[in-house]
C-alpha cells in the first residue's frame, strides 16, 4: 500500500482496522479498552470503524492497547534543517579574521 495516495477515509480505515484487529488480539472488548482508554465506547466503534477520532482520544486508545510504540516515528532526536535554512547558515559564517591594530 502506497500511503502518499492512499485517500483518507481509506487510511482512516486502514487505522480503524489495526485497532480492531490489536484489541481483539488482545481478547478484549470494545467496553474494556474504551474504559481503560477513558473514552466512551462509541468513540472506539467509531475508530474502528473508519469513522476517525480526535488526536487525543487515538493516543488515550493506543495507550490502553500498549501500542503507543506507533508513534515512535513522530520523535525527533535532531532538529532537522531545511537545506535553505543551511545554506542561509553556512552565508553567515565568518570567513575572514581581521587583524585589529
């Protein structure tokens, strides 16, 4: 699966699958992880579903599976500089000592 054209209801489902398929997995019920999560189990059906969450209820889901590790791509270790920003640093550099008398 190609995710850059991949539409957004079908990534919204493709989400909504991995959920499911974790939990049940997992042998728990939509009420027990929508419990632990600290969301209403519509809420969870809805995700499940393909019918998207918000951000904070997707965490609260994925921490109540032990899936948080997903989201590992999101960390950043180094800041990452835009090849413009680089060069506009690299201009800024001294290249010249000038002798004072």
């Amino acid at each position: 699966m190609d995710i850059s054209t991949t539409s957004d209801t079908a990534l919204m489902q493709q989400i909504g699958l991995f959920v499911q398929q974790v939990r049940i997995q997992q042998q728990q019920t939509q009420a027990t992880i929508a419990q632990a999560a600290g969301v209403n189990r519509s809420t969870l059906v809805k995700l499940e579903n393909g019918g998207g969450a918000n951000l904070l209820s997707f965490i609260q889901i994925l921490r109540a599976l032990h899936q948080l590790h997903v989201l590992s791509n999101f960390t950043q270790t180094e800041p990452i500089i835009s090849p413009i920003a680089m060069a506009k640093l690299q201009l800024k550099q001294r290249k010249r000592v000038r002798t004072t008398s």
